[in-house]
C-alpha cells in the first residue's frame, strides 16, 4: 500500500530548537493529520486539516495543509524533552474510511 | 471515559502457537483496524472492518486472522503462518463519514520465541 513520504526521517536537535518537517504525496487529500507517537504507546491526534491552505495551531504546534493537497507541513517551537517520539502525517480522502500514512519522522532532544 | 483498550500490553509466545490480541472500544465507533509497526518502521495495515460481520484484507493480511461480532470488539488473531510474528500491533477506530482522524489504542508487544 502506499506510504507518504516524510522528511526528515529523523531529527536530533538541542532544548529550544524549533523544529520542521514536511509530509509529501503523489495524490491529492482532503484531509491531512499530524500524530504523534511516545515510545511504547500509540498515536495520539495533534492536528487535523481540512483546507488548502489551512494553517492551524496548537500550542506550540502549527501545522499546514499545502495548497496543492499534496503536502502537509508540521513545525514545532522551542522544543522540550517531551516533545521527543515519532511524528506520521496521514492524508485521508472523502469517501475512503482508510487513513494512508507517512514513515514517520523520529525527533530526538539532545541534552 | 471513553476510549479503546487494547490487552495485554505485553504477551509471550512460543513459535507454531497462535495467539490472539485483544482490542475493545466504547467510543461507539464503526470501524476499526489492526496495524502492525516494527521498530524503526511506520504502520502497516493487517485488516480493517466498517461494520459489524464484515472486514477487508489490508497489505500486510497473510498469516493474521480476524472477526467482528460486536461493535466494539476486533479481536486479531497471528496464527503460526505468520513467519515473523514479533513486533508491535496496534489497534484504531474511526467514525464512518466523518473526517476525523483514528483512535489508537496503547498496542500490544508480541514476542515470539
């Protein structure tokens, strides 16, 4: 099944770096999700996108969802030691129950 | 509170013997699904179900078995044709029609020795 492409695929950065990454298809999607996942646990929703170029917050979080549908983007500011875990983008299409999900982008907090 | 519980956390068995994963929802949701993650990897769909008595194969659906009985219940079975069984499996629900994104439960770490 298909996978979307994200970048980078992992990360290592210092406390208080902000932090980007990006999330790219070869389809178009009517919905973009942003999860994150802490190690042993399971993904847990942080933003949902239903427009093009939607720009959407949550905390220190902010997500897009790219004008051309194809591409999503996550950015993260001054990081903290909890923010570490594996971020996936999902793209989801009306009509299609199925969420197609990214590889995921491993964030590491350097100390 | 509502939510999806997936048991055990962590579970042993020895190679040739099936083992079936539990995962329950009190979210009232309609479908549900079975992903399986290995390290340093994304999420591989094993099978899905939109409705009670009926589910689909996803990519990954060869040595896994599943039922539906209840709404609230997708129980996954990984039967000994399953040539490498250890990994982490992971349990979703979502609303039919809406575009919200899936519930994830809190997984199960299968180890085959």
């Amino acid at each position: 099944g298909q996978q979307l492409n994200q970048s980078p695929q992992s990360m290592f950065i210092q406390e208080g770096e902000d932090v980007s990454m990006n999330c790219t298809s070869s389809s178009i999607f009517n919905t973009w999700l942003w999860y994150k996942q802490d190690p042993g646990e399971g993904p847990v929703l942080l933003i949902a996108l239903y427009k093009a170029g939607e720009l959407t917050s949550n905390g220190r979080l902010t997500a897009q969802f790219g004008i051309t549908r194809k591409d999503s983007f996550l950015n993260i500011s001054a990081s903290i030691p909890s923010d570490v875990g594996i971020y996936f983008c999902a793209g989801r299409n009306f009509g299609n129950e199925k969420l197609t999900f990214g590889t995921g982008t491993r964030l590491t907090i350097i100390p | 509170d509502g939510g999806i519980t997936q048991s055990p956390k962590y579970l042993f068995r020895k190679e040739g013997q099936n083992v079936t994963l539990s995962c329950e929802q009190n979210l009232n949701h309609d479908a549900m699904y079975w992903y399986r993650q290995d390290p340093g990897q994304g999420l591989r769909l094993i099978y899905y179900s939109q409705i009670v008595n009926d589910f689909q194969k996803g990519d990954i659906a060869e040595g896994y078995s599943v039922s539906r009985e209840k709404k609230e219940s997708f129980p996954l079975t990984v039967t000994s044709a399953q040539k490498n069984p250890t990994a982490f499996y992971l349990c979703a629900s979502s609303i039919q029609g809406v575009g919200y994104g899936y519930t994830f439960g809190s997984g199960t770490r299968l180890t085959v020795v």
